[in-house]
C-alpha cells in the first residue's frame, strides 16, 4: 500500500496517509475539519529490481567494478590458454564449434 501525501488548503498543514490503491481521497483535514484537502502528487518511491531476472552486480560500485575488471582478463586468458593446448585436435577438426589454433611466430 502507497503512502499518499496531502495538503489542507484552507490552514496549509501537510500530512501523509498509508492507504489502499483503491481508496477513496481524503477529503476532510485532521487539523482543522475543513473539507479543502487535496491530495498531492509526490516523488514516490526508488524502484528495486529483485528476483531472479536481475543480476546482482548490476547496481555494484564503482570500485568493485574496476576490481572485477583487473581480475576478468587474468582469469579469461588462464582459461583460452587451457583450451588451445588441450582442443587443438578438436579444432583442427571443425567439431564442437571450436576456432582454428592461432598461428603463433616462427
């Protein structure tokens, strides 16, 4: 349920009301008793994405996003080696998808 924000035009108090979608505007102010409160339209509330469809580090800081940066070249040539000197045969073969071994100098 949204928090609404409201204002009385008649003594100027500003208040704020927890209630239902579906409920009806409060008309009546709680300071004064007039009936010339309105409600207002207010910034709302920051939206979160939680849930599986969201990855975790999308909202990181800057910080960890350099970190994860250093490590991600390190950690993806280690594994490109690994494969070049155990696949080659695989690659030479057209199967599995795999690329041609590079041509290294001579």
């Amino acid at each position: 349920m949204p928090t609404y924000e409201y204002e009385c035009r008649a003594c100027g108090k500003r208040f704020d009301l927890f209630q239902s979608i579906t409920a009806a505007a409060v008309r009546k102010c709680p300071s004064c008793g007039k009936n010339k409160v309105r409600r207002l339209i207010g910034t709302g509330a920051g939206v979160i994405f939680k849930g599986s469809g969201f990855y975790q580090t999308d909202y990181r800081s800057e910080s960890y996003r350099k970190a994860a940066q250093k490590d991600k070249p390190s950690s993806s040539s280690g594994a490109g080696a690994g494969e070049n000197a155990s696949g080659g045969a695989s690659g030479s073969t057209g199967k599995g998808g795999a690329a041609p071994p590079k041509k290294g100098k001579k």
